[in-house]
C-alpha cells in the first residue's frame, strides 16, 4: 500500500520564515523609522506628559472644580517648586527607552500588514502568546492604528490627483492626530488605572489593596465617582494629537527616505 507524505508549506503555502517586506522597504528599515519616530515624539511631548502624570496622581481631596483649572494649577505648581527643569524630569530614561519600543510597535505593525496583504488564512505563532502582557495597552492600540488607516485613506481620497509632497505632510498630521485624540480619550480610564497602580503609595497617593483592573476602578468610582476615572483627559490628548501628528509624519518620512536610498541602489546595481 503506497503511503504519501505531505510537507508544512502544502498546508501553510502562504507562511514565509523571514518578515515579509512591502512599500519598498526591508524589515529593520521599519524598525529604524518607528526608532526615530518615537524619539522624535516622546522628547518633543514631554512637558504634557509629565503634566497629565502628576494630574493623575494626585488625591481627589487635592481636585479643584473645573478640568482646565486643574491643567493651570498643575503646571503652576511644578513651575514654581521645580522649576522648568520639572517638566523634563526623567526625560532621559523615557528617551532611552522610546527608541527601541517604538522599534518594536512600528515594525510589528508593519509585519502584520504585510501577512494581511499577503492574504495569509491562518494565524501567525507570533500572535498566539501575547497574552495579559498588552491588555492596557491593547485598546489604545487597536484604535489608534484603525483610525490612522481610516483617516489616511479618506484624506488621501479627497483630491488624490493633486497630492503632492506637502499635501502628504499634512495628510499624515492631520490622521495621526485623530488617531492620538480619539484613542486617547477612549482609553482615559484604564491610563487612570495604570497610574493609579503605578503611583500607589507614593507621594501621598491612594495605596490598593488589590492589583485588579476591576478593584481599582471600582475604588476609584466610589471615591470620585465616573469622572475620576477621566481625570487628566484633557492633557492626556493635548499630548496624543499633536504626539501622534510629529510621530506619524516622522515615520512617513522616514519611510519615504529609505524608499529613496532604495530606488537609488537599485538604479545603480
């Protein structure tokens, strides 16, 4: 009785070993972009940032009555016991820390948009052991990604015959800021939670009992009602548009660069 044997690629044809690589560009090229891209972002962001930590942190005993009093009594406060030299505390440790994890989230998002281009019908083992590990981050991830795309393809679909090289610019500002605003105040609460659990017994700031996203919000609701869980909306997206914006022109741009060396050592070979 004959016997047959059947290989990996008969069932999984469409799996390449290697990253796939699109638009031109090779794999480490879009970790170098997302690199500079988050560098770029982070640093420039940085003030609003430290000002949307502190707001977060701070006991609701400490809460004036309105969103933007609390905005100019934050930086108040730091201005005159720190200093300017407040607003960047801890910048270095951020700056070396924005580089390599924005390696990682560009390049992987590039990775799975080219398996999806490659219409690829099962699912990659990079997916399958992600577990617990991004679930903070998962949601703000998921809608900042789909609302760039969004908000790209729909700009670019406006007059795509007469957009040039600084229409592109300004396409790409414009989708990733909507993509930083929305994802920002949709995720408000659970950045409250993870500050909250963060800042726990420091400073004065309220000490859990539990770790649980549930305990904690729960706690939160009760001591402050709903609106603590969007404390700190405000500067969480006066940091997220305008960061997104820098962040994806810098990773257009970017991209465009290598896409030109690229041509460039083409024509030459």
């Amino acid at each position: 009785m004959a016997t047959t044997t059947t290989t990996t690629t008969e069932f999984f044809p469409e799996i390449s070993v290697s990253p796939p690589s699109h638009d031109g560009l090779e794999f480490w090229q879009f970790m170098v972009a997302g690199s500079i891209a988050g560098s770029v972002e982070h640093m420039a962001m940085f003030p609003i940032d430290t000002l949307k930590t502190r707001m977060q942190a701070i006991g609701s005993s400490s809460l004036p009555s309105s969103a933007a009093l609390t905005l100019r009594q934050s930086l108040g406060s730091i201005l005159k016991l720190e200093g300017a030299a407040g607003l960047y505390r801890g910048i270095a440790a951020m700056g070396l820390g924005a580089g390599p994890s924005h390696a990682v989230y560009f390049s992987v998002y590039e990775l799975f948009k080219g398996f999806s281009r490659r219409r690829t019908r099962t699912t990659p083992p990079l997916t399958r052991r992600l577990g617990t590990t991004v679930v903070m981050n998962a949601p703000f991830t998921a809608v900042h990604f789909a609302t760039y795309e969004a908000a790209k393809k729909g700009l670019m679909e406006v007059s795509p015959e007469r957009v040039g090289e600084d229409e592109t610019l300004v396409v790409h500002a414009t989708a990733g800021a909507a993509a930083g605003a929305l994802a920002s105040a949709l995720t408000t609460p659970l950045d409250v939670v993870k500050t909250q659990l963060q800042c726990q017994g420091v400073c004065g700031c309220d000490r859990f009992s539990s770790c649980s996203i549930q305990d904690v919000i729960q706690t939160i609701v009760k001591k402050d009602g709903y609106g603590g869980l969007m404390r700190g909306w405000i500067p969480r997206m006066l940091f997220h548009a305008p960061a997104a914006a820098i962040c994806w022109s810098t990773y257009e741009a970017a991209k465009t660069f290598f896409q030109e060396i690229n041509g460039s050592d083409n024509s030459i070979d």
